[in-house]
C-alpha cells in the first residue's frame, strides 16, 4: 500500500531497559526539522502496551495519515536465545542435503551442550546437495524425505530446518524448496526455514543459523503481530516493518519468518542514526567515514561507519550463544568503559573499569549521594558535566586523581579508536549514548568529536531510516568473462532484488561487493554483493494484515511444544574452563601413548590452523568430527616415531584440493576409501601408523580420523611431512629425499572422491607431473578429494618426517588459549614466541592492521598479497604500558601459504625482506589471537605476524632449499636467510609420558 501525501516516519527501539521513539520528518525540507519529536521510556512486561506508549508520546497531535512508515527495532528474539527461554523455543528436526558428505559432523554438534539439549530433535542425512560446480552430487529422494516425517510427526517436532550442500549456489535444481514442497505434503502445520534463505556459503554455519531460525518462528508470529496490534490499536495505517542486521527494513511477514535477520539490529540502527544525525548537521554535506562511539552505563561499544552511510561488517565468522554464525553482523569493539565504571587508584596506578555499578549509578555514584567514585563523578568533579549531579558532593576527590582518571578514560578510548581504523586519516567521532559526557572534546587521531542532538535516541532514529536491500552470494562461472565483468552481472542482479523488494530504484546504490577467487577450481570465483535503497514508500502489506499464529496472545508465554526438552541437567552444561584449570592440565600418556581429549583436539586444531600459514583449510570441521567420535566412544592416540620397528610401515596422506570445498560439501568416507584402495592394491594389509602429510591446516588432523578405533584403529604419528603447509604435492619432506626426481617415494598414491570415483596413479615422469595429473582430476572428482600416498617405512620417516609437529600445534593452541583466559591478548604474539621454542627459534615480525587485500587464482592456486600498516595502538596495550614498536608497513605475497615478509620503513629507504619460505610466517588476530587463513584476511582487521625458523629437512640440503624456497614459486633471485635456530618441539608424549 501507499498514503499519499505521507511524509512521516516513526522509529521505535525496544531494549531491555529502555522503549525509544522518533518522529521523522523526510520530506525534502521539513518546516519543523528532520526529528519532530522523541520518546524514552522504561521497557514494560507487556511489549505491545509499551511499544503504543512509545509511539503515542512522539504522535501527539499529529495526523495519522501523514505517518508512512513504523519501524521497529527490537532484541526480543536474540534475547530468547541468549536467556534460554523454552517457552519461546522449539525443537527443531534437521533434513541435510549431503549424499555420502559430512555425516561425520552432524547437525548440533556444534552447539554448546546446554542449547543442545533444549533444541535438538531428529537429523536426518539424506540424498541431495551440489558440487561446488553446481552439479548434484545426488538427487532428492522422496521416499527418505517422507519417511522423515514419519519419524518428526511421531516425536511431536514443529519445526524443520532444510540444509542442502551449496544451497546458495542452487538457482535451478531447487532441492530445499523440492523438499519443503514433499514435506507439506505430510506435515501442513509445521515452520519451515530453508538454509539459503538465511545465511552464506559455509554450510555449518548456515545451518546452525537456519536451526536458530526455526526454533524461534511460532514466537516470532506471536512478537510481530503484537507489533502490529499496538500499531493498529493506535489508529495507525501504515506499512510496519522490523529493523534487520545490516540497516535494512524487513516486513513483518518477512521478520515472522527470519527472525534471526534481527539479532544484531540494535548497534546497527545505533551507528545508522548517527549517520543520519550527523547529515543533519552538516546540511547534507557529502557523507563521510566516521568512529561511532556509544557509551552507555558498562561499556562503550566502537563501529566503524563506511562513507556510504552504513556499519562496516565483521569478519565471516563469530559466535552468538557459543553457536558458531556466518550472516551479516557490524564490527563493534566493546571495552569497559561507562559512565558507572568504577574508578581506582592502587600503587600509584589509576584504573577506570571495567566493573560498574551500572544502573545503579543513582544510588551509588558519589554526584549522586552515593559511597562510589565513577567514571561519572569524575567528570562531573573535573567542571565537564555541570548539569549531572551534585558537583558538591565530588569537590572532595584529589584533583590529581581527577586527572589521572580522565587521562585514563581518554587514553582508553584513543587505544580503541585508533584500533578501530584503517589508516594513518584522522577521523570523526560519533558520540551517541548517555555516557557520551565521558568523551573529551579531542582525541588523538580524530579530526573532531561531535555531540548530535537526539543523540540519546539515535537506535530510534536509525531504525526510522533503515533502508531496504538485495543480497547475492553466489559461486559463478569466470572462464569466459574477466571477473570485473561478472561482478558487475552479479551487482545488477543484487540491484533488481532489491528494487523488488521496495527500494527506490532510483535512490540504490552498491554498498558491499566481493569477488573471491577459489583455488583448485576451474574458473570458478565467489560474490558477494549486497545492495541498499531508500524505501520508496510502497508496500505489499496493509494495517489489516496478520501473521496466522496458533498461540493465544501476543503477550502470553505458552509452551513452546509437547515434549520440549526441560533444562538440561548440570552434566549436561558445557564445563566453564578457568586459566587454572588450563595450567593444571595434563594430557593423559600411558606407556608411550597419548589418548586425545577434547581440550588436546581443541589446542591441536588451532595449532594446526597457524602452522597453516594461511593456507590448508581451517580445521574447524575436522575438530568437531573428531571430538564428537570421542564423545561417541572413540580412541584417538598418539606416538613417538621412536616406538616403531625399522620395518613398520606408515601411512600416509590427506586432502587434495580447494579448502573452500569444505566450508561446504564437508568430509566424507574419501580419505579412509584411498587409503583401503591403495593398500588392497599394494597388497598391506596392516599398517603400523599414519602420519599427516602436512601439520598446517585441516590435513594436519585428517589422520586422527582414519586411526580412530572405529576406523583403522591404529596411532597417529607426533611428526608431519612438511611442518607447515604447502600448496602443492612434490613440496614435501619425502620428495626431499628422492633424487630421482619422479616422485618415487610418493607413488604409488590413491584418490577417492567420496562419492564412488577412485583413481590409483603408479608412475609419472616427473614429481611435478604427480601433483598436475592428480589436481586435474580432482576438479573433475567436485574439487576436493582424499589422497594417500605410497606407505613408507618407519626408518626413513625418521630422517624425513619433521618431529613432534602434534605436540607443537597441541603447544600453540594451549598458549592461546591461557592468553585468552588470563586477559593477556595484548601479549599474545609472544606468548606463542614462547610456545614455539623462544625468540631463538621465532619472534613477531610485525603488528598492525590490514589496509589492503588482493586475490586472483593463477593455474589453481590463490594469490595475492595483504599489506599491513603499523598503528599507534599495535605499540600499546590496554594497560597503558609499551610493547614491541612497529613502523612503516609490511607486505605478504601468498600463493595459498604466505610466501615473504617485506618490511617497509616508508623513509625512503629500500624496502627489506625479513623472511622467506621455507620459514613460517603466520598471520594471527591481534583481538583473539586466532590462526588467519588467507581467505580470512579482510580489510581493517587488526593482526600480529609471527615468524618460525623452518625444520632442517628443508634447510640442510640443496634439494631441500630448491622445493622449499621462494625459488620454487617463481622468485629465485630472493635467496633464503634464516629467520633463526630450528629448536626441535619438545615431545609432549616426553614431557607428561613420566
């Protein structure tokens, strides 16, 4: 519908404390100003009553027919979750679309325990899902989708979740929306929520939202219409929309349907009213990058607005409930600054947070007769804030305190923003929220600080100018057409999704697009492109229309089914691991055999993911199978290469292909059918061990599957056969020792891709035609295929495996780990310099943020190169106090691994190279502390570069520095210069073995 003549907005945020409103005027010159009236009210019980009270305190007066448009942002689903509310909840059954894929990692086993137990219902594995090409790697089968309904009619579930393998990709076969169609058939009356409505390529991850999403749809239908009774209620017949992730406007028949598309509205309207605000001011000067600051009563939460208006986004991946997610969320910094932040002064030192007394600032505040010093008072003290409290009451507090408190709050507020940027360019800074007196009136590195008017209700404010979008993300085709030609198909096509969906076809604009080469594939690229436009004032749904629900009232909690789960019981909860816990930790090791744990498998994996170097895939999925067969009852164990005879013989090998492949079509059966087929043919029929072929990345764990006990029940190796990754076959340590140059000791090899096609190579020419011949069949086989290599003897894996490389990922991940527990990020880079063997072995090369990323695939590979520019804040740290220094800027080349280091001082002087290949250089997150993969390098993300002395299997011969060495990737005029002393890992067999 549209109401002519209409020119009035109204914004509503609905937060736990507080119910904000606006009321806009957008037409081109408002008599009145652009915001003719606000609201802030306490959150009532009843959401309805409050929303009305919102609403009708900033509609005094006013003509309901000039309103066009409510919007409203609102917590409430996300709150469902987080306070693990089974009223709100429901159990959801789970059909995967993945033929003989991914079984090992099945729906929820990435859930915390105690989610788990109050959402999961029946999965079921099932024929369906595409290649990353697009083509099926098996039909649908109606008969396995109707016999699923069987099983969730019988269990009383109401709500399914549809995840097909490379559902975002599938514009013409449609499986999901086949499957929803086969499942009404039989069951009319339960939610449905399709995986490629809800989230991006990375199927764990979609599907984990898409299981959020149908847990929360029958409470959404009961939210949404309340939303429009108490429009209705009030006389208003305008169009209501709900406020999504990203700034953008969803209709309330969209949101009763994704409701997860609202969970991280409320920083998002914050920044996007602020924008707006700032317009205002600037009589709609050019829009412009800026810090938005929001400093409430705890915290003081930090985004980053783009020039075009809207938040920058965060990395791919985060988690929410401990659930890992991958949709659109902003990249906010919090740190614990408010205006009831506790203020201390202990041996000299001044510290303000991050405890608060938070709302009860009023009682407890000394401006305000309380016994408390806060963040508040001084400032209050300090002549800054006349009209807060009773400044009599603080004349009392030390005027050197006063001041050293403010330095500390500005000190703390500058580390944050500095960090928050991108470059060396001074910016604005936004300031919304209530503690926004905090701020002083210059920072440094901000060109100046602005205080709106209506900055207290800027979430209000963004929620009425949210616009509407078109997002498309996509796997296409480049081999006949340049990327930039694509891209430019694929923004059109964003363009047109969202004009369909109410934008102003005139008013849309590109807000993000990114075109992602995959390696290993031919001519394949991933985009993503997301368009936005003002709402052009027309809407499909009128004040009449009503989401059919089946619960009594919009205000009555109810129970959400039959036989939901109660609350689990405390064996059931997720143990909370404490620093101590960690430090008194012991891997278990009886007569020389170490047995997993899932602490081992969670350290392992994040080692393995930094001696990656930013290739070899993220281990995550590789983890989660592992540690959910432990659960299962599984044995995974560890050996010291010294405990096999001469003549035993290892196995060895992993995954062939593009690490992309199994963000989504993750592993199947295909590693385990190479190896069978390659001993059947060889004629072993028992191995003694199997050994990765590279520690770096998902393969450095591939191992510990087909060992478990349930498998070939047999040990992995504490050694590896590259001590890092590398991009291709013949760059391994036994192909060091074969002067043959044909690749003798890697032949015969087996590939299998998974899904019923085996290939067993015997002879090449040369170790590089080994590596040809078997990618290009690879691509054929979907891209990713298991790959094991000719068993060899446990004698020469003495000299050739690089030693203990189990124990130092086990190393890594536990140094991480203690640096997050014990508060100690800032210093993380040297508290894995530590773990690695010390600053003789390894050191920081460099700390800084990324300010530039580019990507191509050359003949299968990614490469590229990130720059990174060091920053005042990479040389403090929270506590004030000085770390390593850092200028200029660094430059990493990458073909899948990161290649060299370059440093550049930007005085004029010659760049330096500061580290080579075979040396491992890691890229990590400064915030986290967590390995980064080359596809997870983006823009403005804040890292530390760590440098390792490469094993002396690549070091201490000719043929070693001819494969391992920056010669072998096309730069043979960089000679190798060690980075240090190779310091052999400490065994941790060894070390707890006593």
């Amino acid at each position: 519908m549209t109401l002519s003549g209409a020119t009035l907005r109204v914004g509503v945020d609905v937060g736990g404390t507080n119910t904000d409103a606006v009321l806009l005027d957008l037409s081109p010159s408002p008599a009145r100003g652009a915001v003719v009236a606000s609201s802030k009210a306490p959150t009532t019980l009843d959401v309805t009553l409050g929303i009305q009270n919102a609403i009708a305190a900033v509609l005094k007066g006013e003509a309901l027919d000039s309103v066009q448009g409510l919007s409203i942002g609102t917590t409430h689903f996300v709150n469902a979750l987080i306070e693990r509310d089974i009223n709100r909840l429901e159990r959801v059954a789970v059909i995967r679309l993945c033929g003989p894929f991914s079984h090992g990692t099945p729906p929820f086993c990435g859930f915390p325990r105690e989610l788990r137990g109050i959402l999961e219902g029946p999965s079921f594995l099932l024929s369906g899902g595409l290649q990353i090409d697009g083509r099926e790697i098996s039909p649908v089968k109606p008969q396995e989708i109707y016999d699923a309904c069987e099983v969730i009619r019988a269990q009383g579930i109401r709500a399914i979740a549809i995840v097909s393998v490379y559902a975002p990709i599938d514009f013409t076969l449609g499986q999901e929306e086949l499957v929803r169609e086969l499942i009404m058939e039989r069951l009319p009356d339960v939610d449905i929520t399709l995986s490629k409505t809800v989230a991006h390529i990375g199927i764990l991850e979609r599907e984990n939202a898409s299981i959020l999403n149908a847990a929360l749809l029958r409470f959404a239908r009961r939210t949404v219409n309340g939303f429009k009774l108490a429009a209705k209620t009030l006389g208003l017949r305008c169009p209501v929309f709900i406020t999504s992730n990203d700034g953008t406007l969803l209709s309330c028949s969209q949101a009763a349907v994704l409701p997860i598309r609202t969970f991280s509205s409320g920083p998002t309207n914050s920044m996007r009213g602020a924008a707006f605000l700032a317009n205002l001011e600037s009589g709609g000067a050019k829009k412009e990058a800026a810090l938005v600051v929001d400093i409430g009563g705890t915290t003081t939460e930090v985004g980053m607005l783009l020039p075009n208006g809207f938040p920058r986004q965060a990395a791919a991946h985060h988690l929410l409930c401990g659930v890992r997610l991958n949709f659109s969320m902003p990249q906010v910094t919090s740190i614990g600054l408010g205006g009831g932040s506790h203020v201390r002064q202990e041996g000299g030192k001044t510290t303000v947070g991050p405890t608060s007394v938070g709302y009860r600032i009023l009682s407890e505040g000394l401006a305000f007769g309380g016994s408390t010093l806060t963040a508040t008072d001084v400032v209050v003290a300090s002549g800054r804030a006349p009209s807060v409290g009773n400044a009599n009451k603080v004349a009392h507090v030390d005027a050197s305190l006063v001041e050293a408190a403010e330095a500390r709050m500005k000190a703390m507020l500058e580390i944050t923003l500095d960090a928050m940027k991108t470059s060396a360019q001074e910016l604005p800074v936004y300031l919304v929220g209530g503690g926004a007196i905090l701020a002083p009136d210059s920072l440094a590195g901000i060109s100046r600080v602005v205080r709106f008017k209506n900055f207290d209700v800027a979430n209000a404010v963004g929620a009425a100018i949210a616009q509407v979008s078109g997002v498309v993300d996509s796997v296409e085709n480049i081999s006949d057409s340049p990327i930039a030609v694509v891209q430019k198909r694929v923004e059109a096509l964003a363009v047109s999704r969202a004009i369909a969906a109410g934008a102003n076809p005139d008013k849309v604009v590109i807000i993000e697009s990114e075109a992602i080469p995959i390696a290993y594939t031919a001519g394949k690229c991933r985009f993503y492109v997301k368009a936005a436009g003002e709402w052009s004032g027309v809407s499909d749904e009128t004040e009449e229309d009503t989401i059919a629900e089946d619960s009594p009232s919009p205000t009555t909690s109810s129970p959400a089914s039959a036989i939901t789960s109660p609350t689990p019981s405390t064996s059931e909860i997720d143990p909370v691991i404490t620093a101590a816990d960690l430090l008194e930790y012991k891997p278990a090791v009886k007569a020389g055999v170490w047995s997993l744990s899932e602490l081992d498998l969670e350290f392992i994996a994040e080692g393995c993911y930094f001696l990656g170097c930013g290739g070899g895939g993220s281990p995550h999925h590789i983890f989660l199978e592992l540690r959910q067969m432990h659960r299962n009852g599984d044995r995974l164990t560890v050996v010291d290469l010294a405990s096999l005879a001469d003549d035993a013989q290892v196995g060895w090998g992993g995954h062939l292909g593009s690490p992309e492949v199994c963000a989504e079509r993750m592993d199947g059966e295909e590693y385990a059918e190479a190896t069978t087929a390659l001993l059947q043919y060889m004629g072993i029929s028992k191995l003694a061990a199997l050994c990765a072929l590279e520690i770096g990345g998902g393969n450095g764990m591939v191992n510990m599957i087909a060992g478990a006990t349930s498998k070939h029940n047999i040990p992995v190796l504490d050694a590896d056969f590259m001590g890092r990754a590398y991009p291709t076959g013949w760059q391994t340590t036994p192909n060091v020792y074969d002067y043959s140059g044909r690749g003798e000791n890697m032949l015969p090899g087996a590939i299998s891709s998974g899904d019923g096609n085996i290939m067993i190579m015997t002879k090449a020419k040369t170790d590089r035609d080994i590596d040809a011949a078997l990618r290009a069949a690879c691509v054929e086989m979907g891209s990713q295929v298991g790959h094991a290599c000719r068993p060899l003897s446990a004698e020469f894996c003495r000299k050739a495996a690089v030693a203990n490389t189990v124990s130092l990922a086990w190393r890594i991940g536990r140094s991480v780990a203690l640096a997050t527990k014990q508060h100690n990020l800032a210093q993380v880079g040297n508290v894995i310099v530590d773990a690695l063997g010390g600053s003789k072995t390894g050191r920081i090369l460099f700390s800084g943020k990324i300010t530039d990323v580019s990507r191509q695939v050359y003949k299968g590979h990614t490469i590229g190169c990130i720059t990174i520019a060091a920053t005042a804040s990479e040389n403090q740290t929270d506590d004030g106090s000085l770390s390593q220094r850092f200028t200029g800027t660094l430059s990493i080349p990458f073909k899948n691994e990161n290649l060299y280091a370059e440093h550049d001082l930007q005085d004029g002087s010659k760049p330096e190279i500061i580290a080579t290949v075979p040396d491992l250089i890691a890229v990590i997150d400064g915030q986290s502390g967590n390995a980064l993969g080359t596809p997870d390098y983006k823009y403005g993300l804040r890292v530390v570069v760590i440098g390792v002395t490469a094993a002396p299997q690549w070091t201490d011969t000719e043929r070693g520095i001819e494969l391992g060495s920056l010669a072998a990737f096309g730069f043979p005029e960089i000679p190798y210069v060690p980075l240090g002393e190779y310091v052999k890992p400490r065994s941790v067999i060894e070390e707890f073995g006593v």
